[in-house]
C-alpha cells in the first residue's frame, strides 16, 4: 500500500540528505589531487640511457617522437686496430599534442632511458610549445617518483635473483681465492 | 512635505529590498542547489564561498553587446523584459512586511497583487512573440496556456484566504489570521503555491523554456541586459510568490516577540518558502505540457473549488 506523493517525498528526502552531507567535490587548483603511483602524467628523459637504437620511435603508434643523430667515430685505442662508431643523440622530443599516452614507449625502451613522471600541469598556449625538446624531457627526470614497493610475499625481483646466481657460480669457480 | 518624505522613503526601502532579495534567492539557489548536487557552487567570487557570483554575473551580463534580431519587432522584443520586471516590483509595494511596514496599504491589496502579478507573464509573452523565433514562439504560446491554466487555482485559493478573513487587505487578513488556519486553510495553500511556481515557469512547471526541446524559449533570441533582466524577474517573481505565501498562509508576522520582531518573522517566513521553492526545483524533473495541464485542471482546480466549499462552511459556521 503506497500512498500517492510518497515518491514526491522521496524526492525531496534525498536532495535534503544530499545537502547536509559533505560535497564531493575536488577543489583541484587549491588542493593538488592524490594520483595514484605509476600515474602517467609526462614522460621523462634520460638522455645518457639513449643509444639511439629508435625503438621507442618505431613502436609509437601515433609517432610523436622525434629522434634525430648522428655517427661519432672513435679513434683505435692500439696502433693499427679499428676505429669504433657511436651514435650520438642530437634530437629527442616528444610531441605531447599527439602522444596518446599508452606507455609502449616507455615499456619498450630496453635501457631504461625513459620513465613516466606523474607531473600533468604542463598546458600550453600555443600547441607548438607541446612538444619538449630532450632538455625540458630530462627536467622532468627529477620529478619521476622511486618505484613502487614490491607487494608483500612477492617474487625477489629477477635483477637480485640473477645477481646472486653470477656470484654463487663465481664461488664455484674460484672457492679457494682469498679476498684481494 | 513629512508625507511626501515619507513616501520617498518607502519607495526607497522597497525599491532596495527588490534589488537586494532577488540577489539572495539567486545565491542561495546557487550553493543550496550545488550541495544538494554534492557540487560546491560557486566558491572564487568575492574570495568568500563565491557570495558575490550573481554581481559577477550581472558585470558580465552589462558588458555584452545589446543584439535585436533583424526580423524581430523591436520595440516590443526591447520593452519585453521591463514588463516581464516591473509588475513583481509594483507587487513587493503591496506586500507587508510588518503592522505599518508596507510600501502602500491598500484596501484591495490581494486583489492588486494577483493583478500585477498576471501582467508579469504578458511580458515573457511579449517576449516569446516579438523574437521572430520559433523556439520563442512556442514558448511563449505555452507560457500562455500556462498562465490560463493556473491562473484560475491560483485566484481560487488566494480568494478562499480572503474569505475566511472577510477583507481584501493583506495586512487585514494577516491580522485575522489564526495559527490553526494553517490546517484549515492547508490545501489552498499547496494550491496557491504550486500553481504560483507554475505561473513563474519554475521547475518542474519549466515547460515554457524546457531547453532540451525550445533551446531557451522565449528568452531565446534574448542576451547581456535583458536577458539579465528576465532572470531578475524570474528571482523577484520568487520573492513575490514566497511573501504572499508567507503573508496569506503562514500568518506573516505572528510568531513569538511579534511586537519587536513581527518584521523578521515575516522575512524568516519568505526565506523559508523561497528555500521551498529552490528544493522543489532541484528534487523534481520538470513535467510535460500534457502533465502540466492535466495537473491544474484535473487536480488544482477542483481542489480550489473544495477549499472555497470548506472555507464557505467554516465561515458560516463561526459568524453564527
């Protein structure tokens, strides 16, 4: 048995109730947000990481990275021996107007020479000012946070796991070597 | 010359109280509308909690470049929002606030407020034609059937509160009143109200400008002052409506200490009914052309024509 109007008091019960709670409402330029870790607000440089090998570049699916280089020729170190080339970056930007942010970039780079920084207040007025040159990309290395804590009972991570494997085999190999 | 004064002082008091009041019924729809949303309103204008939006608002509002359109008829489309505004400040010169404290006293004064308050609508009509606009057009066309449809329960239950106090005079049926009319006098006054918002195109009654099918309605083709101006009506038709309300159903300024604080009590009535007025906006979604007339001929008016029964009989009844 309902009578008529309940719902009309329904009504007016939820928006009253509404109003004397806390709005949730995130007063965002006052009060920074809370990003989550691994946030991915801009991403950074490296630039001593890079070989130059355009991975990065080549996996971009919306290509808005630029790499430009060029070879450096290092002279033989012995008599008569043969002359080493390396590359040498000249340009890395990244055009923030285009980059839609998925990450294969920074997944892809096997040297780790990029990294995501949560910083996101980076709006321009003009859309060319979007793309940051390698300078403004390391810039942003200084706000890239440490990595996220191994969850609790996980894996030791491969990098120890591998480490400690090279130096238990080096016992084996040499278990009578006294320390130098 | 003290009379004269006199006058020139009530005109003052009433022509402030209607720039200032419309302004607090906007800010409080405002916030009060947000948090019920659990938004925050407005919070940067004038540094504390936004209280200076709407004076933002109107700065903005003056500086926008004065459009007619080019088929309108333009001295109608240009006089449109001054008779849409000037009836609900002719109305706020009736109303009393406290025994004396009124703009004029006048002896037929329910009947020269709902008169005044009539005219208002002729102004979104004037409006809705004057635009040469489709959109306006129809809106208007329904602000007049909406105004022939709740101007009827609106009268009928004004006229039931006349009756029960014998008097046309607001402060006469103030002084009559007692509080257990607000039980005998209780569907008029849910009459008197919802078909007062009706009259002022309120939501859920927002038919006439409902934007997701008339854009704006009548205010369509309207922009900077005077669409600034019709807003302001629309904020001192609350005004108006909330201080009848409070004036003709609530007993105005009885209440506890009236004789220092009869003034307060009356403001803190119209607050109240105002807020009223907000809550029903914000909880309700508006309701069809259909709904709306169903509503007032199918519902208020029969239920009008009842109370005027009951009020005719308890009238009787008393003066024997």
């Amino acid at each position: 048995m309902s009578f008529p109007g309940t719902g009309l008091v329904k009504g007016l019960a939820v928006t009253m109730r509404n109003m004397t709670r806390r709005s949730v409402t995130a007063h965002y330029p006052d009060a920074l947000p809370e990003l989550p870790p691994r946030s991915r607000g801009v991403i950074a440089l490296i630039e001593e990481n890079c070989t130059v090998c355009m991975l990065c570049a080549r996996e971009c699916p919306a290509w808005c990275i630029y790499i430009d280089s060029h070879k450096d020729t290092i002279p033989a170190t012995t008599e008569g021996g043969k002359d080493k080339s390396r590359n040498v970056l000249d340009r890395f930007a990244i055009d923030f107007s285009i980059c839609m942010y998925c990450s294969i970039c920074v997944e892809v780079c096997p040297f780790d020479a990029l990294h995501w920084s949560p910083e996101f207040e980076y709006s321009e007025l003009d859309i060319r000012e979007l793309t940051h040159e390698k300078e403004r990309l390391r810039e942003w290395m200084w706000t890239v946070p440490a990595p996220v804590a191994l969850d609790p009972g996980a894996d030791v991570p491969k990098e120890i796991t591998t480490a400690e494997k090279a130096v238990q085999k080096a016992e084996q190999v040499a278990p009578q070597e006294p320390p130098s | 010359m003290p009379d004269v004064l006199e006058a020139l002082l009530r005109v003052v008091i009433v022509m402030v109280a209607f720039l200032v009041l419309p302004l607090v019924v906007g800010q409080v729809e405002h916030k009060a509308m947000a948090h019920m949303q659990a938004r925050v309103g407005p919070m940067y204008a004038g540094a504390f909690h936004g209280w200076a939006q709407l004076v933002a608002d109107g700065v903005k509002f003056v500086q926008k470049e004065d459009v007619v359109p080019a088929a309108a008829d333009r001295h109608v489309f240009k006089l449109a929002p001054a008779v849409a505004l000037l009836p609900y400040l002719v109305a706020m010169l009736a109303i009393p606030i406290g025994p004396g404290l009124v703009g004029q006293d006048l002896d037929l004064g329910l009947f020269f407020v709902l008169a005044v308050m009539g005219a208002g609508v002729v102004g979104t009509l004037m409006g809705g034609w004057a635009s040469a606009n489709k959109f306006s057009l129809l809106g208007g066309i329904r602000v007049a059937a909406q105004l022939m449809a709740y101007e009827l329960p609106f009268v009928l239950a004004a006229a039931s509160v006349a009756m029960a106090a014998g008097t046309l005079s607001l402060i006469g049926i103030v002084e009559a009143w007692s509080p257990w009319w607000l039980l005998w006098q209780a569907p008029a006054m849910v009459v008197f109200f919802v078909a007062g918002l009706a009259e002022l195109q309120r939501p859920p009654f927002d038919m006439p400008i409902a934007d997701a099918e008339l854009v704006f309605g009548p205010y369509t083709e309207y922009g900077g002052l005077r669409f600034a101006l019709f807003i302001l009506a629309e904020y001192a038709g609350i005004v108006v409506l909330s201080a009848l309300t409070a004036v003709l159903f609530l007993g105005g300024w009885h209440g506890p200490f009236e004789d220092q604080l009869g003034w307060l009590w009356t403001l803190v009535k119209i607050g109240l009914v105002a807020f009223v007025v907000v809550w029903v906006r914000v909880a309700f979604p508006r309701m069809r052309e259909d709904q709306l007339q169903r509503l007032a001929w199918q519902g208020l008016v029969p239920l009008a024509l009842f109370q005027l029964a009951i009020t005719a009989v308890g009238v009787v009844v008393m003066t024997q």
